[in-house]
C-alpha cells in the first residue's frame, strides 16, 4: 500500500523530481566542499523553487558542517535531513470535532483548486464512512455552484446552494444547521475566489468564519488555504493576504503532478509558518494525497 502512494507520488512530482536530480547529483560528485561546490548548490536549490529564505538556511548549514571535507555520503544524508527537517512539525494531521460536526472552511484565489480539493477531500471522508455536507458559499458565480452540485452528485455526499449572487454567509449558516440536524460529520465550506475587490473577497471570507464560528462553538476546525503549485513564490504573496484576514490552520497544495516547482512545499513552511495537509496531484477524485514529508523527501531524492 505504502510503495502504491509512494510511486504514485513519484510519478505525480516527475518535474520537480527532474531538478532535486541535479541537486543530488551534486552529491555523487568527488572533491572537497569549496565555494564553488557551494554556489552551485544555492543555484540549484533556488532553480528548484525551494526559495531564497530556505535555500540560505541550506546553504549556511552545510558551509558550516562540511566546508573543505570530502563530498560523500555524509553530505548527501545531511542535506536530507535539512530538508526533512524543514517539513517536520505540529499540525499535519486535520483538525476534528470532539463532538458534533467538523467544519472545514476552505479558501484561495480563483483557479487554485479549492473546489476540485473539497470534492477529493468529501470523497475520501465518504470512502472513510462519514457523512458529508458541501456548502456552496462561492454564489459569486452560477457555474461554481453547477460545479460542486455535480461532484456532490458523483461523491454520494449531500450538498446546500444558495441563490446565484446570494449571501455567502447564509450559504455556511445553512449548511452548518443541515448537518447539525442531520447528524453529519463533516462539514466542508466552499469560498470564492474572485469577487468585486480582493477587499469583498476578504470581507466576506471574514463574514462566513464569524456565523460558522458562531453557529458550532470550536468551528471553524480548520482553516485550510489552498495554493496552486504551479504558482511557486507568487502563490505566497496571495497566502499572506489571506493569512491575515483569517486565521489558516494548513495548506492544500495543488497541481504537484503538472508543475516542477514542487520545492515550494520549503518556502511556505518557512515564510508562513503553516503546515501543508494535503497535496493535489491530478484532477481525479483520488489524486489527493495527505501530505508525509518522508515520503516527500524519498519520493525527490531517490531514484
Ligand atoms: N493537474 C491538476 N489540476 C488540478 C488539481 N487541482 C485542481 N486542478 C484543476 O485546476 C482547475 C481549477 O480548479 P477549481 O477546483 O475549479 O479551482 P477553484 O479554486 O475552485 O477556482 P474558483 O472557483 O474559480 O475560485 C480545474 O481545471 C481543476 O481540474 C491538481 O492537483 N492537479
Ligand atoms: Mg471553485
């Protein structure tokens, strides 16, 4: 079951793998660790997208543990370990209920895959045996309704809509009430992306966490920031928005399988301080994968 996810991971992260290969490359190297050997790395390192912040810290360590020593194996599980080092932390489990249902308010800018990772996310709670409510709160648009209503659909899992260009707020209010009524586990909030202003977007993202908040004491239970990896550093700046608005408890990082920027799982760590739980790596409902940095790590460095 393990080697299953792990190829898979493998296979999804092919063009980020392409790039950590030049940076092990560099291990399998002869000499010593000079200046060089040193630039190298830091060029290699930010090629990959791990970031400038990371990639410092990188680069400081190893100068410090092995400027002039022999390049070898030592090195190479050293720079592992860093790497591993930066993922490893508190949090990367979901957040639940003690009792009633779970919320989890999904947000992010438009396109980032918030709705496609509610869906695999619903399946893989429905697959689990929970029941699960969808609240449509993006009624920005008619489509992104359509949308979840479709893959609700699919999934087997219930869903509550509301008027196209309606209160989003009333959306999560709704959806919270059904599952307190029906006796639902998990409740999984969809948001816009896009609305009039980024200042609207974050008003009324403020809005839906208040009512949710009010209407299940200890809800919202997570706050999960979905960013799009093919996006790399600029994805940041637009987490920064959102982390402000809103307390975020994790991230979803999506399109891993289509982008080579998966070194970008260092930066956000580092710059934000947030765990990453999930990782998208394909369109289908069963391309989302809880994110283990061991395996993350393996499924970069080795062959
Ligand atoms: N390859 C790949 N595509 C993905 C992944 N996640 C989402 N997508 C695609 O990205 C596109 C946008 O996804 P949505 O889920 O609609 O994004 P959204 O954040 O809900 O967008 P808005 O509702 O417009 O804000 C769709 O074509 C998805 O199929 C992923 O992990 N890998
Ligand atoms: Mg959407």
């Amino acid at each position: 079951m393990f080697r299953a996810l792990y190829e898979r991971l493998k296979t999804g992260l092919a063009r980020t793998r392409d790039l950590f290969s030049g940076i092990a490359g560099l291990f399998t190297g002869k000499g010593r660790v000079d200046r060089n050997f040193l630039a190298e790395m830091e060029k290699r390192l930010l090629l990959a997208d791990v970031g400038a912040t990371a990639t410092r810290e990188i680069v400081k360590q190893v100068e410090a543990a092995f400027l002039d020593k022999e390049i070898g194996d030592d090195l190479s599980g050293f720079v592992r370990g860093l790497l591993l080092e930066m993922l490893t932390g508190e949090g990367l489990e979901l957040g639940k209920s003690t009792s009633g249902p779970t919320v989890i308010l999904v947000a992010g800018v438009n396109g980032s895959g918030k709705t496609t990772s509610i869906a695999k996310l619903a399946n893989r709670f429905c697959k689990e045996g929970k029941s699960v409510v969808v609240g449509a709160c993006d009624t920005f648009r008619a489509a992104a309704v359509e949308q979840l209503s479709t893959w609700s659909q699919r999934i087997g899992c219930e869903i509550v809509k509301g008027q196209t260009g309606g209160d989003p707020a009333s959306v999560a209010h709704d959806t919270c009430e059904k599952a307190i009524a029906k006796n639902i586990d998990i409740v999984i909030l969809d948001t816009a992306g896009r609305l009039h202003t980024q200042t609207h977007l974050m008003r009324e993202l403020e809005k839906i966490h208040r009512v949710v908040q009010r209407k299940i004491p200890g809800a919202p239970h997570e706050v999960l920031l979905v960013l799009d990896g093919t996006n790399g550093q600029n994805a940041l700046l637009q987490a920064n928005q959102f982390t402000k608005t809103v307390a975020c408890t994790g991230i979803i990082l999506t399109k891993l399988d289509g982008s080579a920027k998966g070194g970008f799982v260092f930066s956000i760590r580092k710059n934000l301080g947030l765990p990453i739980k999930l990782i998208g790596v394909g369109e289908g409902l069963d391309d989302l994968e809880a994110f283990d940095p061991d395996s993350f790590v393996a499924a970069l460095l080795d062959k």
